[in-house]
C-alpha cells in the first residue's frame, strides 16, 4: 500500500465521517464539516487517501519516493480502489493555525501516518504565514503528546472537562515560533527523517478534473 495527502472536498466528508466514527467517540456531524469547507480562507482540511499498489496505476516510477509528496509530482486521476483512511484540519486564527482535529483508522496507527497529516498542516500554516501552530489533547493520550512533544509543543494550560464524551481533561499545547531559522532547520530534520522512512510509500496526489492540482493553497 501507499498513501497521499490532498485537499478535503464536500464530496470527501461521507467517508470522513465514517473514519471518524472509527476514531472518535464524539465525531463532528457532516454538516460541520460542510460548513467548515465553505470558508477555506479561515480553516484547512485534508484528507489521507491509501493506493492499493497491487492495481494499476499510472504513477511512474519516477514520481516514487521518500519526496514523492512534494506538489510538483502528478498522477492523472485517482484508482476507484483508493479509499480515505485518515483526515486532518485546522483553524486559522490571526496569526495562530489552531489544530482541530486529526484522524488515522486504528488499523493503520503506529504507522507515521497521523505524523504525516501533522507535518502537511505545519505546512499549510508557513504558507499562510502563521507564528504558531496549538491544539488541544486529552490528559490520558500519550501517545499524541510524544508526537507533539516532538515537534517542539509544550503545555501551556488545560481545559477542564473539555471532552463531552466523558469529561476528561484537555492539556492545551503549543509549538514554539515556526518563522524562526532554528525551528524551520528543525521541521524540515524531522519530516525528512519520515519521509525517509516511508520512502516507498508516498504518492502524489492525483490531478483533480476540476483543475485543483491536490495543493492546499494559501490565502493570505
């Protein structure tokens, strides 16, 4: 198998939903997401799509490879076969990208995958010119805080009963300045290391019929 990241469309959000309920105990409403799609400006949403190498594929060899991510590859059209297996979105907020949520099926976990949806939204938030990225994150996921710790967030706060689902407490985090050379040095160490270890495993996106090339561009 290998994986591609893309833009979310409204046509996307049934199988979203459907990831989601795998994920989440408390999943958003399709209708959110739908509302959340029509104001691009103020949000970014992507979805993680799985290929099924063992099928035909138009994608040359060429296009393979640990950078294969980058924007400047293109496959035509996408497999029928392909199916969404993770989702990831946030909010922009003045110079703030604010993560909202991020989601990978839980027979794909532990795979750098949700670690791959982090890395394309600190992305987007360079392109639209934000200082941090922050989120919030349940008290009892360490798994999710060893990622964040990572890439440099720390804790600044926590939110009481933040999750409806059964009133567990969220530790609110954030990254350092991601406009800083030092920080910069430091994303681009990191997602070159997992993209080295997917080598492989990355496509392009494909080429939309309605000319969005799979770039999430940036508004600012």
């Amino acid at each position: 198998m290998s994986y591609y990241i893309a833009p979310m469309r409204i046509d996307d959000i049934a199988e979203v939903s459907r990831v989601e309920h795998l994920c989440f105990t408390n999943p958003w409403p399709q209708s959110a997401y739908r509302r959340e799609l029509r104001n691009p400006g103020n949000n970014a949403y992507i979805v993680l799509w799985e290929h099924d190498d063992s099928r035909p594929s138009d994608t040359s060899d060429e296009s393979r490879g640990a950078l294969s991510i980058l924007p400047f590859f293109r496959r035509s059209e996408r497999a029928h076969e392909d199916r969404i297996v993770g989702f990831a979105g946030m909010w922009m907020l003045y110079d703030e990208a604010h993560v909202t949520t991020i989601g990978v099926t839980p027979d794909l976990r532990g795979k750098g995958l949700g670690e791959l949806m982090l890395i394309r939204l600190f992305e987007i938030a360079g392109e639209r010119t934000a200082e941090w990225v922050t989120l919030e994150v349940r008290v009892s996921n360490a798994s999710a805080q060893a990622l964040y710790h990572k890439y440099g967030f720390s804790q600044q706060g926590l939110r009481r009963r933040y999750y409806s689902d059964n009133g567990e407490d969220a530790y609110i985090m954030w990254s350092p300045s991601i406009r800083t050379d030092e920080y910069r040095q430091r994303f681009a160490e990191l997602r070159d290391k997992l993209h080295e270890r997917m080598a492989g495993q990355l496509i392009p996106p494909p080429r939309r019929d309605d000319g969005d090339d799979g770039r999430m561009e940036s508004t600012s």
